[in-house]
C-alpha cells in the first residue's frame, strides 16, 4: 500500500483532534480575564459612587427602579441601589478625599514639571544673552583702551562687577532674590552709563528690607534694557532711570522709571514684555502681572508685582 493513501475517515479524525474542546489552561486565562474585567469594572463604580452627588443618586436610582420594573428585575435592582447609597454613606467620603489627593499631587507634579521646563527655558535664554552682552561691552573696552583709557577702566570693572554678581547665582542653581537682581543691574547701569557717555542718569530706590525677597531672574534686567533701548537711547538728551520696591497690599512691587521719549510697543521678537508676562504666568498664574503706565511728566514706567516672599539663605561656599 502506497503510505501517502490513506483511510477516508482518517483526514476527519484528525480535524476532529485539531477542533477538540479547549484545554483547561486556555478556559482558566478567559476566566481570569473575566475575573478582571469585573475588578475594574467594580472600582470605576466605587469612584462614581465616591464623586456623584446625592442628588445625581437618586435620580439615576430612580430611573433604575423604573427600567428594572419594565424589565421585571426590580428586586435585585432595589439591592443593588440600596449597597450603593451604604457604600456611598460609609466608604465614600474616604474615597473622595484619596480621590481629590491623588488629583492635587498629579497637579503638583504637573505644575512642578511645567516650572521646572521654565526654568530650563530661563537659564537657556540667559545662556543666549549674557555672551551677546559681554562681547559688546569687551569690544567696548577694548576701543575706548586706545580712545579713552579712564573710561575703558571704569567699564571694566564695571564689568568685573556684574560678573561677579552673575556667576554665584548660575552656579547655585537656588531662587533668586530682588538684591541680587539690583547687584547686576546696577553694575549692567554702569556699563551702560559708559557707553552712552553722560546721557544715563540711573538711580536705585529699593529698601534693604526688601533685598530678601524672591524675584525671578533676568526680568528686571529685561525691564532695564527695554526702558534703555526703547525709551533713553532713542531721545538726544538721554534721561534719568529709577529702579524701585515697594510693598503694596502684600506684593512686592519692583518698577522700573524712565523720563525718555515714552511707551511705543514693539513687535520686535526675543526678550521683552511679552516675554515677560508669559515667565510670569507660569511661575505665579494670574498672583503676577506685569503694569505698564506713562507718567504725567512723560517717559514709562513699567511694574512687576510679585507676591511678597523671603528668598532662602544660601549656604556658604
């Protein structure tokens, strides 16, 4: 006999083999799937219970009752409503409040993440800036060293000063406070006052008390080099330029004053007031804002309140 012919019933044993019933492993996996659907099913219930009002309740009770009376399953849908109004009395307080913890310290991480993305932001737009600055201001000493050599002695250790402001606060990594904002903007004043030959007249109004207070880095400055660029630069005569604090209604308010040629907004991109209100935003929510107003004598004056808090001591080196 030929072994590839075989009996007419033998193909039919062997489909029969191969469509048998399901072995024991594969019926135990589908009831375990089973089992957990029903767990997951069970606790998105026991969450509902926990957040639905009273009030909701009871009229999603009553429109069970009725389909349940229609259906003829009006007992077991009487139990079912009446474990859920126990389960809510007695578990679902506790529930709740796990739920509105678990939903404040997700914010918490998101709003963390979103500061801690802003500040990455903040140290990479201060790593664009601060070589443009420097360049400008060593290619200024370097001019005026064959011009005008006590003027390019000044500007240096202007220079040195803002450096030595600079460097401790990008190595710390720690929150900034408003005196070391003055320290650079004062020596960044300085500079400036150089370069523009007499026609800067800065001031500084800022109680000692209020050194300590936390203020974010870089937005005074931008405050500073808006009012210089678009304010005193552009007027023949230069003008005067105040930086102040004060305390108002439990805000730390930081201004920064000019007497020259007044507010002409600029859609001009990178650092600038748009810039700043956005950091503002997401440091403080709407607990900051940033105020621009034209004095009766002319000029601009622009204001960041910030709330008032005391900025950590640092340790030192």
């Amino acid at each position: 006999m030929n072994p590839d012919q075989r009996s007419p019933g033998s193909g039919k044993t062997a489909e029969r083999g191969k469509s048998g019933p399901a072995s024991p492993s594969g019926t135990r996996q589908t009831l375990r799937e089973i089992r957990d659907d029903i767990v997951v099913m069970w606790w998105r219930f026991f969450d509902w219970l926990a957040v639905v009002s009273w009030k909701k309740l009871l009229l999603v009770s009553l429109l069970a009752l009725i389909l349940g009376g229609i259906f003829k399953q009006d007992g077991p849908i009487f139990a079912l409503i009446v474990v859920s109004f126990i389960i809510k009395a007695v578990a679902g307080g506790k529930r709740r409040a796990e739920l509105t913890a678990n939903a404040a310290t997700q914010r918490a991480e998101t709003e963390q993440l979103e500061r801690t993305v802003l500040e990455a932001r903040l140290e990479a737009l201060q790593a664009q800036i601060e070589p443009h600055f420097l360049f400008n201001t060593l290619a200024s000493v370097d001019q005026l060293i064959q011009t005008d050599p006590p003027r390019a002695s000044k500007m240096q250790q202007s220079l040195i000063r803002y450096l030595r402001s600079a460097m401790p606060q990008m190595r710390e990594g720690s929150r900034s406070s408003l005196g070391q904002q003055i320290d650079l903007c004062s020596a960044f004043l300085e500079i400036m006052a150089v370069r523009m030959e007499g026609r800067l007249q800065p001031s500084l109004s800022v109680p000692e008390n209020l050194k300590s207070a936390v203020f974010p880095p870089m937005m005074l400055q931008t405050l500073v080099e808006n009012a210089i660029k678009h304010g005193l630069e552009p007027k023949v005569e230069g003008g005067r330029l105040e930086i102040g604090a004060t305390l108002v209604d439990g805000q730390l308010a930081v201004h920064v004053l000019d007497t020259g040629v007044g507010f002409m907004p600029k859609g001009e991109g990178g650092v600038g007031l748009a810039n700043v209100r956005e950091r503002l935003k997401a440091l403080y929510k709407d607990r900051a804002e940033l105020i621009i107003s034209v004095p009766p004598w002319g000029g601009t004056c622009a204001t960041i309140k910030v709330p008032y808090e005391i900025a950590p001591a640092t340790s030192p080196a």
